[in-house]
C-alpha cells in the first residue's frame, strides 16, 4: 500500500478546517500532516515540515487570510515547493479570484459550499495530476 497523501490545511476559521480534517482523515489514504491560521504562518509551518522530510503532497488554503493573502502564498508555495500542489477552498466565487489563483498556480479551485459534493473528486483528479476547477466557476464564467 502506496503512503498516504500529507496534506497541510490553511484557513483563518476554526471550525473549517476542523471539519474538513475529520472528513479527510475517514481516507485511509489521506493525513493532515498541518494546520496553520494565517498566510505567513502556513509558509513557516512548511518550511519545518520540509526540514523534517514531512513536505506535504497538497495545500488547502483559503483566500482570505490575514498577514499574507491564499493567493500569495500559493505564489510563494509554487515558487518554493514547486512539486507541493495547491487547491484553494474558499467561499469566493468571482472570476476575479479565480483568475488570480490560477497566475499563482494552483490546481483546483473548489467552494466551500460545493465541498461535500465536489472534494472526492477534486482530490483524486489534483492527486493523478490533473486540475479541478469547481463546477459552480466554471458554469458561471462559460
């Protein structure tokens, strides 16, 4: 059995990412390896975990962070840990966002409210190195 995907999580709410590591971690191919409430904070957090050889396979983040924006660190993220893949999980549903998330680099962008339907898949398609761009985006900007 091939090691599980480690995933780090980034999101300013607690509750959120509480949540979504419970339902993450029912795979038995998926562990949170991190957790960080802040931009800046989550670029610190890798750069431990890259010391220690615990480098995660995906980031989650939010947009909306305080002290360094999810579409920054994702810049920074790609920059720095170019084989780390990165999804945004956001509440924001404008072209603009999305738009910005992609020149960063990322390969999904999902919404919060679309997560209980679209996670699974977003995950296995980022997993076997593909993009997933949430449905909801997608249909609004066709």
């Amino acid at each position: 059995m091939a090691a599980p995907c480690r995933i780090v999580l980034a999101d300013d709410h607690v509750m959120f990412p509480q949540s979504l590591k419970r339902m993450l971690e029912e795979k038995d191919d998926l562990r949170v390896v991190g957790e960080a409430g802040d931009g800046l904070g989550l670029l610190d957090l890798l750069s431990e975990l890259n010391l220690n050889g615990m480098l995660p396979h995906l980031v989650i983040l939010d947009i909306v962070m305080p002290n360094l924006t999810g579409i920054e660190a994702a810049h920074r993220i790609k920059t720095s840990y170019s084989g780390v893949k990165v999804m945004m999980l956001t509440m924001h549903k404008n072209e603009g966002n999305r738009n910005w998330a992609i020149s960063a680099g990322v390969e999904g962008y999902l919404l919060k409210q679309n997560a209980n339907e679209e996670l699974s898949v977003a995950l296995d398609t980022i997993r076997q190195g593909g993009k997933y761009f949430s449905s909801y985006i997608d249909r609004m900007w066709q």
